[in-house]
C-alpha cells in the first residue's frame, strides 16, 4: 500500500488570541509547518 502525507500548519492558539487581542506581534506568534503521514487505518483521531 502506498503512503499518505500531508502538509499541516500547526500554530499556537494562545499565542493566536494575544496576536488578535493585540498583546503580541505577528511575529511572536508560535506556527510550524509539517509533513505527516496519515493513518489510513486510524478509527479514532486524538
């Protein structure tokens, strides 16, 4: 079987909220970018 991968952006929610309530800067803001390999078998995702 072949893989799946994906690319996703995970960002800091927290930081997110304080960027929008004008705490911090755009650059403060905690994001990475990813590869993933998705579980095509998975039932329940966590």
């Amino acid at each position: 079987m072949g893989q799946v991968k994906v690319f996703v952006e995970l960002t800091n929610t927290t930081d997110l909220d304080n960027f929008q309530s004008k705490i911090i800067s755009e650059q403060q803001v905690r994001a990475h970018s990813t590869q993933a390999l998705i579980d095509t078998g998975a039932v329940l995702s966590i």
